[in-house]
C-alpha cells in the first residue's frame, strides 16, 4: 500500500522541552532550520522526531553514513527502487535509526538511480515535445537544468574541481580537469558525501521537508558551507533541517533559524524531551557575537581578554556552569552585552559584562553597570592573582608542605614587590594621573545647546596637582607597606613586581605561581569566596550561590 502524498505550505516540528511544555515551529517552504548541539545533546534524535511526527513528504539524507558506493551503473530496477523506499521508511520510523543504518548501500544506489532518472526523464520530455511538433514547449524544458548539470556547478562553486556526466550503459563517471574519466566508485569520501547531498536534495520532490544529518562529516567547513547555501537557494520549493555540531555552519547560513540542543531527557531508550532555545534569523545578530551565543549555556559572562587569557583561566573556576567568552577590548565586551540584552527573541539568555577597571571615575562604571557589564574592583586581574590576600594564602600552603614560617614568606615576597614598584614611581603616578586629566576633559565638552548658543569653553586642569596628589598616595602605600593597595591602583605587571612575588614563594615563574592560585581557588572554598567578593553585586545578579549550592 503506497504512502498518502501531502501538499502543505508549512511543516510543524513539535517536540517536548524538559520543563515540560510542547515547542511548537512552523517551517514555512523555501525556509530552513539547524539545529545546533554538541554529541549526545539529541539532536539526531530531534531529527528522527521531525521525521516520524511531521506531516507531508519527508527526506532523511544521511550522506555522512553512506561513503561508499557499490557501482557507478543503474544496478537496481525501478521496481527494486520503490521495494528499498518502503523499506527504508519503515525502517526510519524505528527509534535505533537514528544511530544505526541498515540501507547505507541501497541509498546510494537509490541516489544514482533517482539522478540517472532524473536524467532520462528530462531528455524524453525535451523528445516528446520535438516529436509533436512543439518546438517552444521543447527550448522551454531545455531550460531547466539538469540534476548532474547543477550538480557540477554547486561542486565547482564550492571548490571541488570534478564534472561528472552519464557515459555509455548509464555509467555516471567523474573527471578532474583533463585527466581521464574515472569511476565515482573511485571518489574520495568527501567528494562521494558532497554527491550523495546534492543527489539526494536535487532529486527530492518540491514540497519535501528535507533532514540532513551532520553533513560536515568528510567534508571541510570551505566546501560544505557554500554547498549547502547553494542547495538551500536552489531548492526553494523545499524545507530544510540541518542537524550539525559545526557553529560556522549556521552563521554562514544567513536566512536561517538556529535552534541550540543542549541536552536531553530519556526514558528507556528514547529521548522524551529536549533542552532547546530558538535563535532569530540573523540580520538582527552580528556574526560575532552569533558565533558567541551558538552552543553557548543560557548565562554567558563576555570578559575583556584572550581565550588563553588569565582572564579566562579565572573566570571559568569563579563562575562555573557559565560559558565565559573573552573579547579583546572593552568596547566589544559592552557592545556584546549591549546587543544581547536588547533583544527580546533571545529572552531565555542571561548575558553580563566584565571589564579592566582602568581608573574610570564612579559615575562611568554606575551607568556600566546599570547595563549588565561590571569593572573589577581592582585595577586588572593580575590584581586579583598578586592580592595580598591570595599570596597569604598561597604561601600558608607552601610551608605546609615545606615547612618554614609562611608570614616571613609572604612578607619577603610583598617588600620586594613593592620595591620594584618604587622604581617605576613617577611612570606609575603619571598613567595613573592620565586617566583622571582625560575625563576632567571629556566633562567639559561641548554640549550641541552649548555649541549652538556660541559660548566660550575654558577648560583647566592644574595637572601638576594631579599627579602630586596621586605621588602622594602612591608613598602613603609604601610608607604603610600597603601593597594591596598598590596593585589594586597601579598597573603592576608593567614592573618586575609581579615576577618578584613568584620568585619570593619559590616558584620557577610567574606562570608556576598563577596556576597554583588557580590551584588554591579550585581547591579551597574560602579563597573562592574572597575572589568572588571582589566583583562586587556580579554574584548576586548571576545567582552564584544558589548554582553551586546545586
């Protein structure tokens, strides 16, 4: 008994989240999804859901399991194509599908089969109006392209130099260049998985939802980025679900929806419900921070620093179960927070910031803040590894192990510290005194009523005064021997400070050193409850407390 053919202008993918409601998405025809999750986050058997529950005419392409074929010829009868069809789809309604294939052979039989066919189909048209004497009717369907013709032109596009073309007894051979035909038995499994796509999506009726199952599997980002954008504008008449785990995929993709699969519930064997946020099409998104927020967990942190950062190191023992994502400046990082946050389609996202303090007046970090993106309370986080509390700490553990007197250790290490500060005193004093002259400034630009009413400005900064009051403090520090204060004002790392106290606890490095702070906050509860003191009303908003409880 054959299959009811359905016509629908939209197909509905419904799947439970696991708070327990229904998701429900309309994908319209000429549209596409990708649905986006690390291994074993579901998605496979996501798509196995849409395949069985969605109404209309369905199509699995599963090329990354097929990288093989058995013949280049027409070795199956059409008889035998529609006998392997049934199968296969009754195959595909079984839940072990979406993990194990049985037809990987038949497939890519049925692959050359269904372009084969295509073929001829396309040829007895073109007969069958000259035969009657329809010329136009004729140069009308020449006009349509066919499926190997399209085929050569997506590989080309997306740089796989082979053309194929029908020999004689239907053999389908490959050719790069001049070099002599050859068989596509002969292909490599990238080029065999590029075919087996384009096969599949070209030959698919219109109206077809069409699943494709981690299509980057044997082919390189280059290659399969622009493929499948090409076969999505080709194929407008169709629907398309794309499950991956590549993130430049779906950015690459720039009409699409992204839906992020984060986990999954099972019962028995089967997944039941998923952990899922819908993405908007992009042109509302940078491509930036689209890569940022693509695979990331539902409260993200955007920290001013490198990926292999100290930064980023920290912060990812501060605030666990948060996906810290390091910017180079402090304009990205409020320019990330700012966009994110003003989206309501991404309201299931919890998005702050984390910035250098670099001196900025009270009144800039307030309305920073008010935005979601907080200044440490220090200078920069070298002054949270060299905080004195922190070397306390460390140096109370070295003489565990060691034995000696951990109070002289520290106190050996922190004068030679401040020591080298001493020398760098005027430099120190003059950036520090640079940042306060720079915003005295900024306060006294003009406004446009200002400027329109033509009034004078006079600005002036005693800047001697400036920095005598700032030398002032910096030998009020070291008189007190207040080194806390001296790293939380000052940029240490730009002395030999900072070295100095790795020397004083008997560390090799500096890098030796700020891996054993690492160390201490992973391991002692204490000290990581002091550091994340440190980031004033941060932990509070994030809700800190109440995540690790659990």
């Amino acid at each position: 008994m054959g299959r009811l053919i359905m016509s629908i202008d939209a197909f509905d993918l419904n799947f439970r989240l696991m708070n327990g409601t229904d998701y429900n998405i309309s994908l319209g025809i000429g549209t596409a999804i990708f649905v986006l999750g690390a291994n074993g986050t579901g998605k496979s058997s996501l798509l196995h859901r849409f395949s069985v529950v969605t109404q209309g005419l369905k199509r699995r392409v599963t090329a990354h399991r097929q990288t093989w074929f058995s013949s280049n010829t027409l070795d199956i009868t059409a008889s035998q194509k529609r006998q392997y069809d049934q199968q296969i789809f009754q195959v595909d309604q079984n839940p072990d599908s979406r993990w194990r294939e049985e037809y990987s052979a038949q497939r890519s039989s049925m692959a050359i089969f269904e372009l084969i066919d295509a073929q001829n189909v396309r040829a007895r048209n073109i007969a069958d109006a000259i035969d009657i004497g329809d010329v136009n009717g004729a140069v009308n369907k020449a006009k349509n392209n066919a499926p190997l013709s399209v085929i050569n032109s997506l590989l080309h596009n997306c740089g796989i130099p082979i053309t194929l073309s029908i020999q004689k007894n239907e053999e389908i051979v490959a050719q790069k260049l001049n070099y002599p035909p050859y068989s596509i038995a002969q292909l490599s499994d990238g080029e065999r998985n590029a075919i087996l796509i384009c096969a599949s999506v070209l030959t698919a009726p219109p109206n077809t939802l069409l699943l494709i199952d981690e299509p980057e599997r044997h082919l390189h980002r280059s290659i399969i980025s622009p493929l499948l954008n090409n076969l999505l504008s080709t194929r407008t008449d169709c629907a398309f679900v794309v499950s991956t785990h590549d993130i430049s995929l779906a950015v690459d993709s720039k009409l699409s929806l992204t839906l992020l699969v984060r986990g999954c519930l099972y019962e028995g064997n089967q997944v039941i419900s998923w952990d899922a946020d819908l993405v908007p099409v992009d042109g509302i998104i940078d491509d930036d921070v689209k890569t940022d927020i693509l695979g990331a967990r539902k409260k993200v942190i955007f920290i001013e620093g490198e990926p292999h950062s100290l930064d980023f190191a920290l912060y990812n023992l501060i605030f666990p179960n948060i996906s810290i994502i390091a910017k180079r400046t402090c304009r990205e990082v409020e320019h990330s927070v700012n966009s994110l946050r003003e989206m309501a389609d991404l309201s299931w996202l919890s998005v702050w910031g984390i910035i250098d303090n670099d001196r900025r007046p009270a009144t800039t970090l307030d309305a920073l803040r008010a935005k979601g993106v907080h200044s440490l309370s220090c200078h920069s986080v070298e002054s949270i590894y060299y905080h004195p509390e922190i070397i306390k700490r460390v140096a109370v553990r070295i003489t565990s192990v060691t034995g000696g007197d951990a109070v002289a250790l520290e106190a050996g290490a922190i004068k030679s510290a401040i020591s080298a500060m001493v020398i760098h005193r005027d430099r120190l004093c003059a950036k520090a005194s640079e940042h306060i002259v720079r915003e005295a400034v900024f306060q006294h630009l003009p406004t446009r009523k200002s400027m329109m009413e033509g009034a004078p400005i006079n600005v002036s900064i005693s800047v001697g005064d400036i920095i005598a009051e700032e030398r002032n403090k910096f030998d009020g520090a070291v008189q007190a021997s207040d080194f806390s204060a001296l790293v939380t004002r000052y940029p240490a790392r730009e002395t030999h400070a900072l070295g100095l106290i790795a020397e004083g606890l008997s560390f090799v490095s500096r890098d030796a050193y700020e891996a054993s702070v690492r160390k201490l906050i992973e391991d002692d509860p204490t000290a990581l409850s002091f550091v994340r003191s440190l980031f004033g009303t941060l932990c509070n908003e994030i809700g800190i407390s109440e995540m690790v409880a659990s």
